[in-house]
C-alpha cells in the first residue's frame, strides 16, 4: 500500500510537531511547515517553507508538495498564532494577522489543496481550532473569534463536500504546555487603561494555565485516531474535564448564567 503524504502546517514546534514526528512514527511521509525552516529534515518530517498570511507562499509550497509526491491524502491545519489584549485596544494590524493566520490563510491553503483531493477521490483535511473558539474568552476575544471562524467554516465545508470522499473535521485542544505564550501578540498592558486590573490578572492566569497544560503528545495520539476513522465527527475536543465539558454548559445553561461563570473564573 503506498505511503500516505500528510502536509501540516507550523510543524517546527509545539503542538504540530509532536503531531508530525509523531504520525512519521507511524509511517506516514510527513511535510511540515515553517516560516523559515533550518533543515530540510529533522525528526521524520520534511519541511518545507509556508508563511500562512502569504499568498504567494500558499501556492509555491501546495505546488512544491505536489511536483515531490503527485499527491496531498491529509492536510492538516495547525499554525496559528495566539493574541491577548482588550479588544478596544488592539492595533488593527494585529487583529487582521490573528484573522491571516487563524483564519484567511487555513482556508486558502484547504482550497489550493481541495483540486487534487478531487482529483485522486480521497482526503481529510483537520483544522486544529481550540475550545476558546466555543466561546468569547476576555482578553483572548481576537483569538476566540478567529478560531471560532475556522471551527464553524469546517462545517460549511463538510456540507458542500458531502457527496465526494474527502473528510473535513476539527480537533479542538484545550492548555498544552507549548511555547504558543510566548509567541503570541500581548497588548501591552497600560497604566492608564480602564482594563489595566482585570487584564493583568487574566493575563497572569491565561499563562498559568499554559504552564500547566497538558502534553502535547495527547494531541498527536488524538490526531492519529482520528486519521484512522471511515467518517470522522465534525467536531473533537481534547483537554481535561472542565475544558470539554465547557462548550457543552454553554448549549444547556443561559446566557446569562454560562457569561457569570466565565466572569467568576477570570475573576471579573
């Protein structure tokens, strides 16, 4: 049986690392992504350069995959960047990169690779989104939204390919511990901001929780389940507990009640 070609995007750390040495170990051909790649290949995968916000890099590194293999059997969308700051005060460029990276780009590279799926009859295409897409978090609104999108596009998606044999679904994970903290966009915060308080202390407990999150081995067995199932769900969640359960309270509870919970875990 010939070898399965995955493309994964922000292969060269965290989350989508461990997923492509991961599946690599699995013997499937792993191409992984990064902006600037320091070797060709590195712990099973191959990388390839992809700036996610590019165009022009979409279509140069989908065409370079394709001229190598003749074929994309799974995608697999991870690179994003995270975003913190009171939405009132984040610069509109860093709102459009969050929405680029999260959002724009992800669905530009799913319609590069959509022709040659169709064309060998088969596919799946995973979108790494993140359960604070479920929900509008404070101090992580852009992020929240921009996952949000990606989540709820996957849908539109699986509705119009409905009739063919490529896959689409969604893998949300909850806190890893991964460096995603240290390169995502904080809003400064201001001495003279009517947010300074509740954003310093949300601030302090968003990164409490990454220190303190889970493996991201966890994600990459998750991913390799899903890959091996006929008809993949629309939606998966990893994390603990109180991270599944919450987009679950969020479809039982009011409004109202589900916002004061949320509101008494940041201490709002």
């Amino acid at each position: 049986m010939a070898q399965e070609i995955v493309f994964i995007t922000g292969a060269s750390s965290g989350i989508g690392r461990s997923i492509g040495e991961f599946l690599a170990q699995k013997n499937y051909k792993v191409y992984g992504t990064s902006r600037q790649p320091k070797q060709d290949f590195k712990n099973g995968i191959h990388f390839l350069a992809l700036d996610i916000t590019s165009t022009e890099s979409i279509e140069k590194a989908t065409q370079e995959l394709i001229k190598r293999e003749g074929k994309i059997d799974i995608l697999i969308n991870n690179a994003g960047v995270g975003i913190t700051g009171p939405v009132e005060e984040i610069p509109d460029e860093q709102t459009l990169n969050v929405f680029q990276t999260n959002y724009f780009g992800p669905v530009q590279l799913i319609n590069r690779v959509l022709p040659f799926m169709r064309k060998a009859n088969k596919g799946l295409i995973i979108n790494i989104t993140s359960i604070a897409g479920y929900m509008g978090l404070p101090f992580r609104g852009h992020y929240s939204a921009s996952k949000g999108a990606l989540q709820t596009i996957t849908e539109a998606y699986r509705l119009e390919l409905r009739h063919t044999s490529i896959k689409l679904t969604t893998i949300a994970p909850g806190d890893f511990a991964t460096n995603i903290a240290a390169g995502r966009y904080h809003a400064p915060v201001k001495e003279d901001s009517a947010y300074k308080d509740n954003y310093e202390r949300s601030l302090n407990l968003m990164d409490e929780h990454v220190d303190n999150g889970m493996n991201p081995q966890e994600m990459a067995e998750k991913v390799y389940q899903v890959i091996q199932k006929k008809e993949p769900k629309v939606h998966y969640k990893v994390g603990d507990f109180l991270q599944k359960i919450s987009p679950k309270l969020k479809g039982l509870l009011s409004d109202k009640f589900y916002e004061r919970i949320l509101a008494n875990h940041y201490k709002l």
